[in-house]
C-alpha cells in the first residue's frame, strides 16, 4: 500500500467531518501524478455516503479532470477552504476548525437586535445604556467556546493560565489583548489566510484604518462588542439567555475559586456555551460610551486607551453576568479572568 493512501485510510476510517476532507486533500496535493490518480478513485469510492458539502470541491475538480479540461490541482485545497467558510445555512449550525483538534465554530447570522440595558434594568450600570437598535449586516463564524489552554497551547505553544490545575479544558487566561491578538494571526497562519492584524508586541493591532477592513478580513479576529452581545443574546432580549445557575460559572455560583471547563453548562439558542461567566472575553472595540443613536454595524470609538471585555468571570458576582455588561482594561491587562473567543468572516 502506498503511503499516501496509508494516510488516507487513516483519515476515512475517522468517519465523514471536514477535518478529515482537508486532510485528505492537502495528501492529495503531495502525490505524484500517477499516485493521485489511484487516490482519487478510492477516495471517490470510500466516501459515496458523505454529504455532498464536503465532497463538492474535490468531485467537482475530479469532473473537471474526467472531461480532459485542462485544470491544475494545485488550487484544490484553496477551492475548499473557500468553500468551508461561506456562510452557515441556519443560526447555530456547526463546523469544525481543521487546524485545531476539538476546536468548532457556530454560524451567526446577520440581523437586528436590541444592544444595551433598559431603563428597567436594576443591574445596569450607566455605560451599558442606552438601549437601541444595532444591525450587524454581515453574519460570522464564531467560536463555539473560549479558547481553551489545550487550544492555546496547541498554537502558541505555552500555556499561561492561572487556573492550569482546572485542566486543558478550562479556558485560557492570563491572556493580554495583544497576546489574544498575536493568538488570532498565528490561527489564521496555520488556515492558510491572511492574517487581520498587523504588527508585533504591544504595537498589533487590526489591518487598515477603516472599520471595514477588520470585520472584512478572511483571517481570525477578536469579535466586535456588537458582534459579540449579538451573539450571546442569540434573540434573547432578557439579560440572560437562560437561569445564571444553569448556564454559568461564577462567584457562589459553583466555581469554586477557579474556571471551569467548558461546555458543562447550558449552550445559548445558537449553540455557544461559557458567553457569560468562566472568563471575561476581549473584544476589538476601544472602550467609550455608547451612541444614542439607531445604529449599523457599530465599531466603538476612535480613539481611547482601554478594550472592551465582556461577559463577567468565574469570581464575579451574578450582575456581572448579563449580555450587556460591559468594562474596559489596559490592553496589556492579563488577569487570571480574562480570556477571549475568536470570530471569522463568511465569504
């Protein structure tokens, strides 16, 4: 048996998941021509029963081939990449990340919601208002959890979290916004697309000047504080999505002086788990007040010295723990509750 269809097997005998359909195409890519060939033909034997989805970049080539076009494979793995991050066809649906093991994403859509805390709100503080209508035009990939050490070790290779006896399953933290960021280029390294900031150190920040070219980069990114309430709301327009013991970890509430791993409580309607409690979570924006205004595709403000984190963490108390809570830190701030999840653009 030739080596390249010895990686194969492996691959196939793993079941159908798009993991295992880029490892099998970035094989198919190394063969020799001849040896290609003889893969093609089993691969297209062993995986007749896997979702048209995953199969549609490699057959389509294949077709292409059988018909004598003259088509050259070295584009196959890039047809498939750019197929595996259009957009999701239902709020919550799931795909996996290839580079990462264990690491998924949920597909969030564009839409309308209510950003902020009412005037009802007991718990608001006075930056989380007012309340008003944001549109986010363009839906996203989100990470279906914080990252976690495992996941963060994985692609930088230490592990600085405070909490390391909760286990490689707890989320990563200790981690600065810059650290967050640095995380996002190398993730984005090892997908093959370019990379959404630019710099190095405590100077990184998001590529070009304009709002536009950040939540338009085809590479990882930390979520827009819009983005991000959006997401944790998932159509809620509650405080919580759900009861705080049931979908949370926080001070009194069972976390027992550390994080937790995730995805032991209840995920929202669109299949993320941890957005409130366990750790804070950095987003892009410079923190300031909000407009007042109805607003689309909001992007924070243009000049300050703090980033936004949202979420609360696992020593806070239950009013931290809302959509709409708010703070902002020192963008070199890597406390032992401050962790971050990743969003990426559809195509």
């Amino acid at each position: 048996m030739s080596g390249g269809l010895s990686e194969i097997r492996g691959w196939l005998v793993k079941g159908e998941s798009s993991a295992g359909w880029l490892g099998i195409c970035r094989i198919l890519e190394g063969l020799e021509a001849s040896e290609r060939e003889m893969c093609l033909l089993y691969v297209a034997q062993h995986t007749k029963g896997w979702g048209e989805s995953i199969r549609r970049p490699l057959y389509g080539w294949w077709e292409k081939h059988r018909r004598g076009e003259k088509t050259g494979f070295e584009g196959l793995v890039g047809d498939w990449t750019r197929y595996a991050w259009e957009e999701g066809r239902v709020a919550g649906e799931v795909r996996e990340v290839a580079s990462v093991a264990g690491m998924q994403m949920c597909w969030i859509p564009a839409g309308t919601f209510w950003m902020g805390s009412g005037e009802d709100d007991e718990e608001a503080e006075a930056d989380e208002k007012p309340r008003r209508d944001v549109t986010l035009t363009r839906g996203f990939w989100m990470m279906e959890t914080p990252v976690t050490q495992g996941q963060y070790m994985a692609v930088i290779g230490d592990n600085p979290a405070h909490c390391k006896r909760v286990g490689l399953d707890a989320p990563v933290e200790c981690v600065s916004w810059h650290e967050a960021a640095i995380f996002a280029n190398k993730l984005s390294v090892l997908e093959g697309v370019s990379e959404s900031f630019v710099g190095s150190g405590e100077e990184i920040d998001g590529v070009g000047n304009k709002q536009s070219d950040y939540v338009g980069s085809k590479g990882w990114r930390l979520p827009a504080e819009a983005e991000w309430e959006y997401a944790c709301r998932a159509g809620s327009t509650t405080p919580r999505y759900g009861e705080v013991d049931e979908i949370a970890w926080y001070d009194d509430g069972g976390s027992r002086y550390a994080t937790k791993a995730v995805k032991q409580k209840q995920a929202n309607d669109w299949g993320l788990y941890d957005t409130l409690g366990n750790v804070w979570e950095w987003c892009y924006d410079l923190y300031a007040t909000y407009p007042s205004q109805t607003t689309t595709n909001p992007f924070g403000a243009a000049k300050g010295t703090e980033r936004v984190a949202r979420g609360g963490g696992w020593f806070d108390d239950v009013s931290s723990l809302r959509a709409a809570r708010r703070c902002g830190y020192a963008p070199t701030n890597n406390g032992s509750d401050l962790g971050f999840r990743l969003v990426r653009s559809g195509l």
